[in-house]
C-alpha cells in the first residue's frame, strides 16, 4: 500500500535560488528509486512557497529515502523552513500508530 506526504517549505532570508537548487537535486535524486514512484514539487502563490508531494512503495520507504538524501534535505534546511508535513497511509514499525 502506498504511502503519501504533502510538506510545505518557505524560503528563508531570500534564499530562494538556492531551496530551488536543493529540490531540483532531490527530486533528481529520487528519480530513479522505485520506491518514490512520484516525488514532485510545485510553486504556490505566495512568494517563497513551495509544496512536495511524495508517494511512497510500502512503510519502510519514506524514512529510507529520508536517510538516503540526508546531505541533500540538510541543504534543502539552510535555505527554507518546514511549514508542515503530513503523512497519509499506514506507516512502518515502530510508529505511533503500528500495531505491535
């Protein structure tokens, strides 16, 4: 069963060129991995605004993506804050909602 996030990232301190830069390598890092059929990102309306939509193989597979772009999201941090993100479908082992 898939798994799907939606984040929201705002640029801080106009530093807009370079969370453009951090998405454009995360969404081509994420290209070619199965597991993250869709990983698209979307301007919004508002300056410095910007949407992920992700969607996911299994349970397992958010946090290993999360894990294999670490360098990549730590850039993506210096230049833009999380709004929020929402995770949607069962999630793995060791989640608050798991059965165990």
């Amino acid at each position: 069963m898939s798994i799907f996030v939606r984040a929201r990232f705002d640029v801080r301190d106009r530093r807009q060129d370079g969370t453009e830069r951090s998405a454009t390598a995360l969404h081509e890092a994420a290209g070619p991995e199965p597991a993250a059929p869709t990983y698209r990102w979307f301007t919004l309306p508002e300056p410095g605004a910007y949407l992920v939509l992700e969607e996911y193989a299994g349970p397992e597979a958010p946090g290993a993506a999360q894990e294999n772009a670490a360098g990549l999201l730590t850039s993506l941090g210096r230049c833009a804050d999380m709004a929020f993100a929402e995770m949607y479908g069962p999630l793995g082992p060791g989640r608050p909602d798991a059965a165990g």
